[in-house]
C-alpha cells in the first residue's frame, strides 16, 4: 500500500512528522524545566494543554451543563470533544486521547493539502506548500489540545472532494468542519462558488448536487440548537463571548487595542497581544489580495477573504496569527511564490523562528495565540 503513494507525497509527510516530533521535543523540555521533572507521560499530557484545551476536555467528560463556571463553555464547539469522549477509554488518559486526535488529523489535513495543491501545480509547490504549513509561527496548535488539526483537515478535505465532484463527501465535510469552529460556516458561499464555477457559471436547472453545498449550514444549525437545549436560547454563545470574552464586532477597535498593546506593554505581551496580531493581520491580507491577483481558484479566495474578515472582525485582536493558519490556500500561494531561493529561505527562517519562540511561550503556560 505504502508503495502506492507517490514519492513527493512520501517527503511531505516526512516532513511534517519530523517538525511535530521537534515541536513536542521543544515543549517537552520546556515543559520539564518550568514545572519540575515529573513522568514522560504527564509531562506529555500537560505539556500543550493551556488556555482552551483544558475546556475542552472538560466538555469531553462531562458535556454542556448550564451551571457554574462551564456554563461558559458552550462558546466552543462540539464535534472536537465529542471525538475525545468517543476515543476516551480511562479519563486518566484523556489528554492523550486529545492529543492523538489533533495529530493524527493534522496529518490528515498535510496529505489533503498536498493533494489540493496538485491539482494545479508541481510537486516541487505542492511540497513547499505543506513544508510551510508545518513551519507556520502557530503550528504548534495543530499537535496541541486544540480543534486547529481536525479544522483543516475537514476543511481542506471538503475543497479536495468539491473540486474532484465528489459533493455529497464534500458537503458532509463541510457541515463536520461547522461542528468544529464558527469558520465552518464559510464554506456555505465558498462551496457554492465552485460548484457554479465547474458548471461555467450556467444553472439551467435545479441539480440535487447543488443541495450538498448548503451542509455547512446544517452543521451550524445543530449548534444553535445544541445551544437553545442546553441554555433555552439559540444564540447564548454570542451572549457569552460578549459578557465574559469581551468580544463584539468592531475590526477598527481591535486594531487599535492591539496597536495600543504594541506600544506600551511589556514583554511577551507587546508581541503576543500586541505587534504579532497587527503582523498577521497584514499577512492574512496580503494572502487575500495576492490570491485575487494570481488568479488563484475562486472559491480558495472568497473562503480566504472570508476567513480573514472573520479573523480580524472583533474589538479585541487576541488569535489572529491562529486565526490566519486556518486560511489554508495562503501557503500554496507561499509555495509558487517559494520558487525564488531568497523568498524560499527567508519564509523558512523567519517561520520556524517565530514558531520556536511562540511554542516556548505557549508550553510555559504564557498567552500564545
């Protein structure tokens, strides 16, 4: 079977297993000199799971209650623990069954980038493409207890099977990738866009397959109605980010706090909550714009407009850079754009710079994203 893969696909899982094994080797060590040496297994359990992840392992364990402190949880979606709880034998291990999944389907979502990539460009492209994806500043999401690795995966493979026909495994994909993360729901217009595309923008009539395309939005009903169970309102995950994560939709506001962080905090935070979000944002912006100029495949550039007008919508700018990695075609366009050796060298240096000091922040238990 193994032989059946082709050669360059070989490399670019190579690739990605060998930065993951660094990046847990990083963390690991960071891991054991901030907290105290302690068994390889617990250091491994805890080693990425901050900020969000231990919410989500308190959903896998006990579900969406309306009580108490994860009452607050029902901001985060569903499909990500109820994998974890599926996966889950001993909840003494719970963390590893989380870590497994965000691994295993990161890699998933390498193979399906690869396999994107090349129904339109090189191996050599397609390579860079995943290359860069691993090496991304916040890649570390993607071995951590976070939703990152099963997202793209569902999101990536969704556009694979759309472009390939195949809509019905593309609309399941899409309403999977809408239990994940809010962004899920981009697919509705990205989805429909290619779909018109492949039939030259001509609907003469209704075709069945036009229907798959609407699943995202399925997806995102189920949420609602997961929230309206739970609480008795459809919409107290937007009650929630407002009241206790300050968050409201003012883009201009956000980009002010963040200057405003920029310039007067201390370190870390003048970086983390401050300069980097700015970065990236620019970054996010100039994958949109150099998508529409190259002529990159419609419905890449409208989920990637999408994504990063959702990404930078909010009065306070705190995961942009994570935020950015979900905007998946901006490193096939960092692939073509890798084909001169000086851009190609100093995306690698400035990535896995940045990426090496994101992860130490992120395994010291520092805000990262």
């Amino acid at each position: 079977m193994l032989a059946r893969i082709p050669y360059s696909l070989k490399v670019a899982i190579s690739f990605s297993l060998v930065i993951k094994f660094l990046i847990f080797s990083l963390g690991f060590v960071v891991t054991w000199l901030n907290e105290g040496p302690s068994s390889p297994v617990s250091i491994l359990m805890k080693q990425f799971c901050r900020w969000d992840s231990p919410h989500y392992i308190d959903i896998a364990k006990y579900w969406y209650v309306n009580v108490g402190e994860q009452r607050l949880f029902i901001v985060f979606f569903p499909l990500y623990p109820a994998l974890i709880r599926l996966t889950t034998f001993d909840y003494q291990y719970i963390n590893l069954s989380a870590l497994l999944i965000s691994n295993i389907t990161s890699l998933i979502a390498m193979v399906y980038l690869f396999k994107l990539a090349k129904l339109d460009f090189a191996d050599s492209i397609s390579k860079r493409a995943v290359l860069y994806l691993n090496v991304f500043p916040t890649a570390y999401f993607l071995a951590a207890i976070y939703t990152e690795g099963l997202f793209l995966a569902l999101v990536i493979a969704c556009f694979y099977y759309a472009r390939m026909g195949k809509w019905p495994l593309a609309g399941f994909l899409g309403m999977f990738s809408s239990l994940t993360r809010m962004n899920g729901l981009l697919l509705l217009p990205a989805l429909a866009v290619e779909y018109l595309r492949q039939r030259e923008w001509k609907l003469k009539k209704l075709d069945v397959n036009l229907v798959w395309t609407g699943l995202p939005l399925v997806g995102f009903l189920i949420y609602l109605g997961l929230n309206y169970q739970v609480t008795g309102s459809f919409f107290t995950f937007m009650e929630i980010e407002k009241t206790h994560w300050h968050q409201s939709i003012d883009p201009l506001l956000g980009l002010s706090s963040a200057w405003q962080q920029a310039t007067t905090a201390s370190f870390p935070y003048n970086v983390t909550i401050g300069s980097a979000q700015i970065i990236f944002a620019v970054l996010g912006l100039l994958a949109v714009v150099g998508g529409f100029l190259l002529k990159l495949r419609l419905s890449y550039n409208v989920y990637m407009l999408l994504t990063w007008m959702m990404s930078v919508s909010t009065g306070w700018w705190i995961s942009v850079p994570r935020y950015v990695m979900a905007m998946f075609p901006l490193f096939i366009l960092l692939g073509v754009f890798g084909r001169r050796k000086e851009f190609n060298y100093a995306v690698l240096i400035i990535f896995s710079a940045s990426l090496f000091f994101f992860t130490i922040l992120f395994s010291m238990g520092w805000w990262a994203f």
